[in-house]
C-alpha cells in the first residue's frame, strides 16, 4: 500500500464528486510522463479489512447524506493496481460495502478479472508514453458501456494515434473516451527510469488539442486535472 487518502476525483467523468483514493505499490510500466513514481516503490503492507476500516472512516463524514453515487465514491489506482493478485478481492469488498468503485489502469493486464460492478477506467498508451507496445488489445473485448478509456496525449502524433485507435475499435461506441493532456513533468518527479518519447515527435497544447477534438468531430471528453489546479503538480495525497 502506497497512501490513503480522501480528496476530490481530479479526472474521468466523475471528476469533482468527494473521492476515498487507494494507491497500490508497484508499477511495471515507465510512461515519459509518470507523475506518481513515489508509487513504483514506496509503501507498507495492509491486510485488506485494514484497507477497508480506513476508508470507512473517511467516509464516516458523509453518513447522512443522501446522494447519487453514494459519497465518497472510491478508486483504486496506483501504479498499477492489477500487479497485485488480490485486488480483485479489495475491489469486490469495497463494492459489497455499497461504495461506487472505480479502478484505475495501464490497460497492460488483463480487466476481466475485477468484479462486475467495478467500472474501470483504462488507459490506451499512446507512443510519445514509450510504452504503446504494452497494450492488452484483448481488454477492448471486455469493456462495458460503464467503463472508460483514457489516452494521455503528448504530441501531435499521439493524437493522430488516438484517432485512429477509436476508429477501428469502435470505441466511442463502447463506453466514454476521455482525451487527457501530459503536462510537463516537475524536475523533482523526472524519476531516471522513465522512458524517453520517440523522436521526431511535436507537443501538443491544451488549445491545440481542444480545437483538433473540435475539428475533426471527435465524440470524447477533454479533461484536465482538477487536482493539480487546486494544490498544484507536486503536491502528494490530494
């Protein structure tokens, strides 16, 4: 276990609403554009009834409330949560105590094996990540109208790939797609395994991209991360 924490969801269509995050340690990919390496490493072991008796008292707060989801909602992100043979069974815990939960993921391993009512918001890696060659095209098969996809884009040719990715997998038809911006990365969190995007590459700006979407009539959510506008990029546990 990495952290614990209770803050506002930063990203995916549930940006804004009251969020319990659970971190998981481990991370078997090195995206250019990491911004949580403190997690490939660092952390202490929890049983899973701790995990659960910690997010239960983050939540004690919002007992008398009555709303749609439940509040606080929960994700389980990392790293790479699915690195741990046992988050099936947290996630599935955390369903039964009737929380809407949400898992984060690289899209490298295989979705099928996380319970039913866990929505799951999948990355597709894009090449300027250095780690497009891991993508499991098999979870696109089991991808629920609940689910969602993210591609982080850094360049102009990450977005090219995007497009064409959605197009010959239908994706919007499945569930939502969300277009995420790479921000720069701090100096401090350049950790020196990351990989290094191709060259030949052209960065993309938030303006760019917003009007590209416009442009060619792309059916996807353009999101930016609440979070690091509230407490800024290299502020932990928010």
């Amino acid at each position: 276990m990495n952290e614990i924490f209770l803050s506002i969801q930063g990203e995916s269509s549930y940006a804004g609403l009251p969020c319990v995050f659970i971190r998981l340690t481990g991370c078997d990919l090195r995206c250019s554009y990491c911004d949580t390496t403190y997690a490939f490493s660092e952390g202490s072991r929890m049983t899973i009834d701790e995990i659960c008796d910690t997010v239960l008292r983050y939540s004690v707060r919002f007992n008398n409330i009555k709303a749609k989801p439940k509040l606080p909602i929960v994700e389980v992100t990392g790293g790479e949560p699915l690195l741990q043979k046992d988050t099936p069974i947290l996630l599935q815990k955390m369903c039964d105590a009737g929380f809407t939960v949400l898992l984060e993921t690289s899209g490298a391993h295989d979705i099928s094996v996380t319970p039913p009512d866990v929505i799951r918001i999948m990355d597709i890696k894009c090449p300027a990540s250095g780690e497009s060659n891991k993508n499991r095209w098999e979870n696109i098969d089991y991808l629920k109208p609940k689910d969602e996809v993210k591609f982080v884009i850094s360049t102009r040719e990450d977005y090219e790939f995007a497009k064409e990715i959605i197009k010959k997998y239908s994706l919007c038809e499945k569930c939502l797609v969300l277009f995420s911006l790479a921000e720069p990365l701090p100096e401090k969190l350049k950790h020196p395994s990351l990989k290094t995007p191709p060259a030949g590459h052209h960065p993309i700006t938030k303006q760019e991209l917003a009007e590209a979407i416009i442009s060619d009539g792309l059916p996807v959510r353009f999101q930016i991360q609440l979070h690091k506008i509230i407490w800024g990029s290299e502020t932990r546990g928010v």
